[in-house]
C-alpha cells in the first residue's frame, strides 16, 4: 500500500488548512448576509452578530415579498435567462462555427470587425437611441435580442470549435455528403457541452443580474425583471424611512410589521439573499463541467 | 451520448418556445400605471376635465390612480392624470437624459428644486415659462399669493420661473421654529456627569479637552474603553461644526464670504488649518474616534449604539437616544417632559453649545430654506397648460394641503374642531395610512396620500394642527435647533449654496475633483504623526488642489458668478424673521400649533 512520506503529510495538511481558509474567507460574508437578513435591523445595529440571527425575524423578507409583482418579475427573470441565454449560446455558436471555418470568404475582415466592435463601443445614448428605433423600449424583447450575439463568447467558441473539432472528422462527413448545417449540429455542439455549460452559466448569471435594462429600457412595471424590482424596494424602504425622520412621528404604534426589524441595512441584506439563492442553485448542476469548460480554447496546439 | 443530446436539446428548445409565447406576446399590454379606466371615464364625463401625464423620476413606488385620495385630489383639481411614470431608483440624470433622447417629455415633470437638471432642461427649451401665473392674482391666486422672494429664489438664469414649487413657508418672515437642523456638540449626560463637569464646563476649547481627557480612560459596561470624541458617521460628516468653531463655513462646496463681497473657499482660511492642527492633536492623544478617517456609516452607528462615546460634533440625527427608550423598556412616544420626570435614562444624550475661541465668531453651518423642496415644471409642448396651472393652484390651499396630508375626513385619519385639524392617530399610523408595508409607502402611494404634496403644495406651517407631544428622542433634535439659533450657527441658507453651477464650467467639471482631494487629505491631516508632517501634508493638499484641483479655475469662474447673482433679484434677498411658530416639543399634553 502506497504510503504519504511525512514531507508530503505536512504538504497536505498546510494544503488543506490553506484552502480551507480561503474557502472561509469566500464563504463567511455570504453566511454573514443570510444571519443579517433574518435578524432584527435595529438590533443588528448594535453589532456583535457573526453565527446565527440574535433576535430572529421574517419581516425582511415579508416586506420585500409582500407586493404581488415580485412573482410576475420573478417569471420575468426566469424567461429572460432561458430564452436570453439559449439563444445567446445559439447565435454566438453558429457564428463563431462560421468563423472557424478556414474556407469562410472574408474571415478575417470580419473578425477584424467584431474586435474592433467588442473594444469600442458608442455608449449609452446612441444604444438607446437604436432600441427606441427598433421598438424595442418597454418591450421585452429588450432583454434578449441586444445579447443575443456576444462576441466575447464567439471568440471563446470559435478557439475551441478549431482546437477540439478534429479537421479529418469534418472532412469525412463532408466526403459522406453531411452539409455545414448537419456537421454544426451532428459534431459541433454534441462535442462542445462542457464549453456551452461554462458560457452558458456565465450568460445566465449576467441575464440574472442585469437590473439595468429593465431599469432604463422598461417602464412598465409588469415587465420588470427581478432585480430591477428590488432595486425600486431599496429605494422605496430609504425613502420611506427618511419621510418618518423628517416628519417627526411618534412611534408606528399600529404596524403591520414590526418596525424594529426593518431598516434598511436588514432590507438590503435579504434583497442580496433572495436574489443571489435562485442562481446559486444552478451552479453544482453545471460544476462538472465548469472547470473543463473555461479552461477549453486557452491551450493551443 | 448523442441521443441524450439530441433529447436535452428538444427540451431546451420546449421550454424556450413556450417561454416566449407565454412572456413576450404581453409586452404593451398591461401597463399598471395609466389608468386606462379613468380614461374612459373622463371621456364619458365632464368636457372640462383636462388629462396629462407626469413624471417624478425621483418615486419609486408605483402609483395607483384608482387610490381613494387620489381620485379625490383629481376631481378637486380638475386635472386628470393619465399616467404617472416613476423612476427606477437609479442616477436621475441619466433617467431623464434617455427620456429627452427619446423624445418621450410628459406634460409634466417633478424633480428636487436645486436640482441641477432644472437648468439643462431650461436650455433645451423642453419648459414652458410660469412668470404669469405668479403675477395673476384674479385667475390664481393662491400661486399669486406665493412670496416673491420665493419664486425669485428659483428663477432661472434667463430670469424666468420654470417651475411650481412646493413645501415652501407660507409666510416667510414666520417660519416654522423647527427646520430639520439638529447638528452641533451632543455631549453624553451621564459621562459628564461622572467627569465631575457641568455643559457650563465646555463652553470653551480648554475646558472641552478637559472632559474628553477626563473621560478617556474609562469603561462602557461591557469593559470596552469609552472613545471620547466622534466626527460622526462616513466622510468627516461632522467636520462642519468643528470648522464652525474655527469661524469657517463649510457647508455646500465651502465658499466663505469676506468683507469685499468676494468668496474664497474654505482651505484658503486660516481657521482650516488651525481647525485641522486642533483635531490633529486630538487624534494624536487618543481623544478622537481612531476610525473617524475610514470607517463606514454601519460602524459608526454601531458604536453610537453601544454608547461608546462621550462627545459627538455631528449632525445629530444619529444619536442614540431612541435606542434607550426601547432598551429601558419605556414608552416610545413618551414626552420629554415625562422622561425628565422619570429621569433620564443612562447614556442620554443631549445638545449642547459649541465651545468657543476666544475672537473668533462660530460660523454658520445650520440653514434655513423656506423656498421649498421641490417643483414641478411643465412641457413647452402641453396642450392646455391654463388648465393644469389652475389645478395647481389649488393645489396650494390648506383645504389641498390637508387632503393630501390626512385625506378625506371620511376616512377617519382627522376630523376638525374649532378650526383646527384634529388627527386620529389610530387610523393616521393604521394600516391604511403610515401604518402598511414598506414603511407606509405602500399605502401612500394605493390610497394617494402625501406624495401628492410633492406635485405641489405649501408648507404646512400656518395651518391650525393639534399636535401630540414630541417623543422625547425627537424634542432632543429640535433642542439642538434651538441651541443652533442662540448661538448663532443657524440662518438662511447662504448664497454660495443656493448658486446652480454652470453646465460645463470649471465648477461643475472641478467640484467631484476636488472632493475627492479633499476626502483624501483630510484623512492625511487627521493622520499626521508630528507637526512637521503636518506642514507637509497640508502643503500638498494645498498643491493638489491647484494642480489637480484646478481651484484656480474654479474660484475665479465662482467669483464672477456669484457676483453676478447678488445683482439679481435673488441675490438681494433677504429675510428678517419676525416669529417662529412653535411646536409642541415640551409639553405632555396635545396642544394646538400653527397660529
């Protein structure tokens, strides 16, 4: 039986007891976050928590859960990142598959194209412009069409569809008649999963995040995705605490909630727990091949 | 492997397509803020109804149009409002810069009185001039009746008036006595009282560096050290008070008037440095907050909880007084009065004067603002702008303003009584009013109160009100205020603050720069281990500000400006106060305020 040398035993564990520091140190202010969202916010004020909630409340959450729209830009932001980000992994891949194809005419103009395009950009106005002549303001295609095409990802793509797709494969079903169309589906995207899994988190996450869009391009409210919505009850729960300071009430004797439990340092950690839980759940499904994912395309040949 | 594949993908797609069929077919549809039935309603109704749209960037709860008091406040007006859209909670500037590019203005806008967007939309001509409605007391006479010196105070630099303000003092020379300004020297009572002194004690630098010695040594009950002496929460918010002390004003942007009519920033001021060299020693002898130069407004009120210190020069609104009425288990609305009775409760604390130098006058850090918080403006393209105007103006009655305060007597929240208004606080703190979700914001915003008063209203400080006692923790607040008038910090806010900057000048353009300089220089002064590095550190900030800074740019631009506006109508104005109009702050029993 194989045995550590004692060397390699204090390699371990120092090893170890590294990594499990780190892994503490990423860990502690997310754990931290989830104790602030269910512990009272006056009481929180006074400091000393670190483990478990010392005066445990819902209400946090009950405020921010309670308007009946939260469901609807919930749905909004799951329709967003499924559609978003399938149709994001689809169109970048059918160009970065083009563009991986030496014998595409005017290759590398078009590239040239796409870098110059992903450095430089016309900021924020000339893009609003483009969506309100597209009609796509207050529309909720607003969310998924301007992403569909991410060239950062095509770039990504294109490096590993060249390096990992064997030319003489290609070859061969060219020679048994298969078009570019059949080898795109038949080869190309059967041998790159782990590639889509890696950039198809990275699309749901910004897809899931994105409060901006919905903040500036949508003013309908029932098209409102999830963050935007918790952004706006950020803003409300400030501004309603500042109109209770500057009008020098007596105390909110008859609340529906306990007004102890909300200020809004609690409202602000609960909005981070409920927004980053949903996301946080898809991550072990695709881990398997995350790590094969990001590193394929970074090593040539 | 492939079947698999093939499989997911068939799924991928499913739930793709029914995704899209089922979220993207409602893009238009249903849009909860135009109040499609009022619409139709109008239209079947009277011909005089005029309908428009409004836009308050600044509101983040969605207004239900369909609201009680709402629809109450509508038919009062006569002005119908379509759809009211909100902002998002984000940068205002740049919420409206997208909307003028997209040429999407709505009939009317509300926006904060000194915003700076006033001026951009002034010049792009997007408002229509209100001059006229001010001066025809026969056809409006309650925005006729609104103090010139008011709407001189907003004039554009065109010299017209954009916009209707609202929460203005009715009548200027009689304000409120309570204007919100609680900044100043809190001193804990029980601390003091163990270092053997009186508030008689710190009335002078000496005598104050002698109670924060005294107390520097001591333990809170916890066995942590008390730290004398805190600047207050983030970015030195108290460093105005201790610059007062100096005979420097520091508020706004700094701007310190000298006898020649001429302004000069702050730093330029010999009492900058002295004030700074003052702090500088206390921080070297462990009397300030170690932490003041960097820490976060969570700590600092986690500290101000705990009651760890013994001093605070800062704005006052962060004491922890309210914290020990529920800690002591009394009754939050207890007054003053009944607390005193009792006895205070250990670790209170209250305002106290400013220690003085001996020749050197405290400087003003504490204003007044009667010209009122906010405005509305209306689009140059409106259809019947008359029509709106007239809803306006009645929007500036007491009968308006105690609708959208309480709204309508049948709801409960307030009855009147000899004239006065007579309010239910079962009801104005239930459910229905400040009593819902979200602080009461909910509610506001389905039923239609209060947030009306932003679209226009005036102050309500002349309107007959029975008032409940203060809660003890508040009448602290307005006991600094009065600390404020007696020793002279407090006045009308002053020119240098009241001066928009031009859009693209050395001001606008230098003024983020400079904060950021002085931010990180301050810390450097506090910082200082000795006086020769002291010396050294100021001499660069002073370097930093010219070379980096552009000051001076920026005092040269600032000083034809600021002449230039004392020419104006608004730069002559000047307030005597008569009386202030007190409110029930001492007292254990309700009292009638406002006459």
């Amino acid at each position: 039986m194989w045995r550590l040398t004692r060397r390699e035993k204090a390699f371990t564990f120092i090893n170890s007891s590294l990594l499990a520091i780190f892994a503490f140190v990423c860990a502690y202010p997310l754990w931290y976050i989830v104790v602030l969202s269910f512990n009272e916010g006056r009481d929180a004020s006074l400091g000393g928590i670190f483990w478990w909630p010392r005066v445990f409340t819902m209400d946090n959450f009950r405020v921010i859960l309670n308007d009946h729209t939260i469901v609807n830009a919930f749905w909004i932001t799951v329709a967003r990142t499924a559609i978003g980000t399938t149709g994001s992994l689809l169109i970048t891949s059918m160009v970065a598959y083009g563009l991986s194809r030496k014998e595409l005419p005017g290759r590398n103009q078009l590239l040239l194209v796409f870098l110059f395009v992903m450095l430089f950009n016309g900021g924020l106005i000339p893009f609003y412009l483009q969506l309100v002549h597209l009609k796509l303001i207050n529309n909720f295609w607003v969310y998924v069409l301007p992403g569909l095409f991410s060239i950062w990802n095509m770039f990504v793509m294109k490096t590993s569809f060249q390096n990992t797709i064997p030319e003489a494969v290609v070859e061969s079903m060219k020679l048994d008649g298969a078009g570019y169309t059949r080898i795109y589906f038949n080869i190309v995207l059967p041998f790159s999963m782990p590639l889509f899994a890696a950039l198809g988190l990275f699309t749901a996450v910004g897809h899931w995040n994105d409060w901006f869009t919905g903040a500036f391009f949508v003013n309908d409210l029932n098209l409102q995705p999830l963050p935007t919505y918790l952004q706006r009850i950020m803003s409300t729960i400030e501004a309603s605490q500042m109109i209770s300071a500057s009008q020098m009430a007596s105390a909110h004797s008859v609340s529906l909630y306990n007004p102890d439990a909300i200020t809004s340092k609690s409202v602000r950690m609960a909005t981070i727990v409920i927004t980053i839980l949903p996301i946080l759940f898809v991550y072990p499904f695709v881990q398997r091949f995350f790590v094969k994912g990001v590193l394929i395309g970074s090593v040539k040949e | 492997m492939n079947n698999r594949w093939k499989k997911s993908m068939i799924s991928v797609a499913a739930v793709t397509m029914l995704a899209a069929l089922t979220t993207g077919c409602g893009t238009n549809g249903n849009n909860s803020n135009t109040a499609e039935g009022n619409k139709q309603d109008a239209a079947a109704g009277t011909a005089k109804e005029t309908h428009y749209t409004l836009y308050a960037p600044t509101q983040t709860t969605p207004i239900n149009l369909d609201g009680p008091i709402t629809k109450e406040v509508m038919e009062k007006s006569g002005v119908h409002w379509d759809k009211v859209e909100i902002g998002n909670g984000g940068d205002v500037t740049q919420q409206i810069n997208l909307k003028l590019v997209g040429g999407d203005f709505p009939d009317a806008i509300i926006l904060p009185s000194d915003s700076l967007i006033w001026s951009r939309l002034v010049s792009e001509k997007k408002l229509l001039p209100l001059d006229k409605y001010f001066d025809d007391a026969a056809d409006y006479p309650n925005l006729a009746k609104i103090d010139k010196r008011i709407i001189d105070n907003w004039r554009a630099a065109d010299g017209h008036i954009y916009f209707v303000p609202s929460g203005y003092e009715p009548v200027v020379d009689e304000p409120s006595a309570w204007q919100g300004n609680a900044q100043g020297l809190w001193v804990q009572d029980s601390l003091l009282k163990k270092a053997g002194m009186t508030t008689d004690d710190l009335q002078t630098i000496d005598g104050f560096e002698k109670y924060l010695n005294a107390i520097k040594g001591l333990k809170d009950a916890q066995g942590r050290s008390i730290i004398p002496l805190s600047l207050g929460g983030e970015n030195f918010s108290g460093l105005e008070v201790v610059m007062s002390m100096f005979g420097v004003q520091s508020m706004g942007y700094g701007w310190n008037e000298q006898a020649d009519g001429s302004v000069v920033p702050d730093y330029k001021l010999p009492g900058f440095k002295q004030a700074f060299e003052w702090l500088n020693h206390l921080q070297l002898n462990g009397l300030l907050d170690p932490e003041t130069s960097f820490q976060k407004k969570d700590l600092f009120m986690e500290k101000v909880n705990n009651l760890r210190f013994g001093a605070m020069l800062f704005d006052g609104w962060d004491n922890p007084n309210q914290s020990l009425i529920k800690a002591n288990k009394l009754p939050e609305s207890i007054s003053y009065k009944a607390l005193e009775e009792k006895g205070l409760p250990e670790g209170w604390f209250s305002p106290t004067k400013l220690p003085t130098t001996p020749g050197v006058k405290l400087a003003q850090y504490a204003s007044f603002n009667p010209f009122g918080g906010s405005g509305t403006g209306v689009s140059a393209k409106i259809q019947d702008p008359d029509a709106l105007m007239k809803g306006l103006d009645w929007m500036q009655t007491q009968e308006a303003f105690i609708l959208m305060e309480y709204g309508p007597e049948s709801m409960g929240a307030y009855k009147m009584e000899n004239g006065a208004v007579v309010v239910n606080d079962n009801v104005f703190r239930g459910p229905k009013f400040w009593g819902g979700d979200n602080g009461g914001m909910t509610s506001v915003t389905e039923n239609g109160f209060w947030w009306w008063k932003n679209l226009a209203s005036v102050g309500n400080t002349h309107i007959k009100t029975m008032e409940s006692p203060w809660p003890s923790y508040n009448a602290m607040l307005y006991k600094a205020e009065e600390i404020n008038h007696e020793q002279g910090t407090f006045g009308l806010i002053p020119k240098s603050s009241r001066i928009k900057p031009i859009i693209g000048g050395a001001v606008e353009k230098y003024n983020p720069v400079q904060s950021d300089i002085r931010l990180q220089y301050y810390a450097k002064l506090l910082l200082a281990k000795n006086d020769q590095e002291f010396e050294k550190v100021y001499n660069q900030f002073l370097n930093e500000m010219k070379v980096r800074g552009h000051d001076e740019d920026t005092i040269a631009e600032f000083n034809k400006e600021y002449k230039a506006y004392s020419e104006t109508p608004a730069g002559k104005i000047t307030i005597t106060v008569k009386r202030t109009l007190p409110r029930n702050v001492y007292n254990d029993k309700p009292v009638i305020v406002g006459e």
